[in-house]
C-alpha cells in the first residue's frame, strides 16, 4: 500500500510541474520538448498530459501541441 501512495504523490507531483512548466510559455509546446526540458519519459509526460486534458487543465492543439489554460 505505501508504494502506491508513493507513486500516486509522485504523479501527482509531476503533474503539477508540468502544469507550472506550460504556464510558463507563452506558446502551446510539444511532448518532446516538455519531456526533455524535465527530464521525464516522453510516455510519462503523456500519460499526465491525457489526465490533465480530461480535468480540462490543458488542451492539445492541433493534435501535436499542448499548452495550460
């Protein structure tokens, strides 16, 4: 059980920097360079993007590009 708490608060956490990394930009962003710039597996980072964009935090632009509302 403390694993999965574990890995909960640090999806939980990524999520956030990522969502504190696009509100950053001033234009919508790519998987791949959000995950360069964090250091995180591209996977990953769309994993959370996914989520994100079903609690409407993010929305994907033109199918390639993402970006904090």
């Amino acid at each position: 059980m403390y694993n999965e708490e574990k890995t909960g608060v640090l999806m939980v956490s990524r999520a956030m920097a990522i969502l504190n990394y696009l509100s950053g930009k001033d234009k919508a962003v790519g998987i791949s360079e959000i995950a360069k710039d964090m250091g995180l597996p591209k996977a990953t980072v769309f994993r959370i993007l996914n989520s994100l964009e079903e609690w409407d935090a993010v929305e994907c632009e033109a199918d390639t590009v993402w970006d904090a509302f």
